[in-house]
C-alpha cells in the first residue's frame, strides 16, 4: 500500500513540475513592447501579444507619447503603426 501512496505522490510531483516549467517558459517570451494602432475612430497603445489595449486615444501623437512613458519604464521599444496598419516606425528605449 505504501508504494501505491509513493507512485501517486511522484506523479502529481512530476505534474506539478510540468505546469511550473510550462509558466515559467511562457513569461520569458513576453515583451513589454508597445504598439501603437489605429482603433475605432482614433488610436490605441497595445502591448505586444495582448488583445486589450492599454489605452485609447483620440490623436496618434498622445498615443505614441503614452507608449514612450511605458516604453521607456520597461526598457522596450514603441511600434508605430499607420493607419492601414503597416509599420510607420520603431523607437527603442533598449539599453
């Protein structure tokens, strides 16, 4: 009986362990990149991979000024886009 308590506690060990690596691969490959994209009828900063905007704007300008301040925090780059969705420029706040 013991052994069968030992195999299960191994088990959801080696489950545990899975899921944790799995977690911790997935934040190594997140960015803090900021893309700045047309959005209804005005602008919006993204971050890069996200779905939800971070913020929306009514001119392009304040869009990109907002994406610099989080850019620059997070020692990322600003992606700015066109209105038709191409790449305009790219602004890295890199060190």
């Amino acid at each position: 009986m013991a052994s069968k308590k030992t195999s299960w506690a191994k088990a959801i060990s080696d489950i545990i362990k899975v899921i944790l690596e799995a977690f911790s691969k997935q934040n190594k490959t997140r960015t803090w990149h900021q893309h700045v994209v047309p959005f209804e009828e005005g602008w919006a900063v993204r971050r890069e991979g996200n779905k939800r905007v971070t913020s929306k704007h009514r001119k392009q300008s304040t869009a990109i000024n907002k994406a610099k301040t989080i850019a620059k925090r997070k020692k990322a780059d600003v992606i700015i886009h066109r209105e038709s969705g191409g790449v305009r420029d790219r602004i890295s706040f890199r060190d």
